[in-house]
C-alpha cells in the first residue's frame, strides 16, 4: 500500500520529492515497502519483489523492471497503469 494514498496528489509528490532531497543532502537510505510501483520506481533505487512472503526478484530499479527475469515480476510491471500525453 502506497503511505502517501490518502494524500492530495501534489502533496504527495511534495512528500516524496522531500524524501529523496534529505536522501541525497544526508545521505540516508530508506527501507520503503508499497505496492505502488510507480513510487517505487521513483523512489527506489532498488527492489525487493515479494510474493506470499518470499522474495521473487532483486536487483537495481532499472534491471528488475526493464528486464524482469520472474513471471510473477514481469506481470506485476506489465499492471502498472501507463499514463499517455
């Protein structure tokens, strides 16, 4: 689930571009567990998938979603809503 869900969208993109300025101005890592893969892709610079508690898939952001190697993962990554402009 998504913390920033409940949220105004602006405000949750506030919310996480603060996030990754106090990464990168204090060197922080964050352990951050969601089933939004938008954010997680945003966000992340690297995953964990799990399915039914057991880790499926691992790897840096850019490997796992542009090459998923698990059914389970390159399902999950073909779900994820596209947005066209």
């Amino acid at each position: 689930m998504n913390p920033f869900f409940a949220l105004d969208v602006s405000i949750q993109a506030q919310i996480i571009n603060l996030l990754i300025d106090l990464k990168e101005k204090y060197n922080l890592t964050y352990l951050f567990i969601s089933h939004d893969l938008n954010v997680v892709k945003y966000l992340c610079e690297n995953v964990v998938i799990m399915n039914k508690g057991k880790i499926e898939e691992t790897g840096k952001i850019e490997d796992v979603f542009n090459n998923p190697k698990t059914d389970y993962t390159k399902t999950l990554i073909s779900s994820i809503p596209q947005i066209e402009i």
